[in-house]
C-alpha cells in the first residue's frame, strides 16, 4: 500500500512559478513510476508528467513540455512537480500518481492516486 500526499500548490500569477511535492509512504516507492495528472473544471482529467522508478526516463505531456519538469528523490520518498512560465490554462487541481510501469501511467493507469493540490494562475 502506497499513500501518497501532495503539496505545494497555490495562487500565483502568469508567468511565475510553482514546486509541487508529493511525499510518498511505504517503503516500495522506489520501485513505482510517478507521475503527475490534473483535472481543470469541466475538463477530464489529463496526463502532465511521469518519471520512471529510477528516474532516467521522463514523458512529458506537450502542453507542458519546457515548461515543466518532474523529478524525484527516492531516499525521500518524494516526487517533484517544478512548473515555471505558468499560463491561466494550467490552472487545475493537480494529482500525483504511482504505478509499477511508467507506460500505464502515461495512458491514464494508476495504482494509487493522491488527494490533489489546486494550482491556479491569474493573467
């Protein structure tokens, strides 16, 4: 079991940036893909990012890429969502999620999801 808790959202402006955390329990972590989705009113929700369980391999939604980057410390048990130039259209509540392949994940597939953090930017 895998409970995972997000953090580091907030109001920000166009243009600023934001570090999203999602601390992880259970001490199999390392050997989950992570990745990050987020659901904007009225809208399903999408796939943004996800890190393989090493970290080698990252997948980045094309909305995103550039702008974002995900990364993750295993001996902290964490995943980290850098998200700079924010645009209004990246305002969402944003999820963190593990899976033990890195290919489900990017199709939408999660063995557990977190609760959510809400982003949102002003123009």
């Amino acid at each position: 079991q895998v409970q995972l808790v997000e953090s580091g959202g907030g109001l920000v402006q166009a243009g600023d940036s934001l570090r999203l955390s999602c601390a992880a329990s259970g001490r199999t972590f390392s050997t989950y893909a992570m990745g990050w989705f987020r659901q904007a009113p009225g809208k399903e929700r999408e796939f943004v990012t996800a890190i393989s369980w090493s970290g080698g391999n990252t997948y980045y939604a094309d909305s995103v890429k550039g702008r974002f980057t995900v990364s993750r410390d295993n001996a902290k048990n964490t995943v980290y969502l850098q998200m700079n130039s924010l645009k209004p259209e990246d305002t969402a509540v944003y999820y963190c999620a593990a899976h033990g392949m890195t290919m489900r994940l990017r199709s939408g597939v999660a063995d557990y999801w977190g609760q959510g953090t809400q982003v949102t930017v002003s123009s």
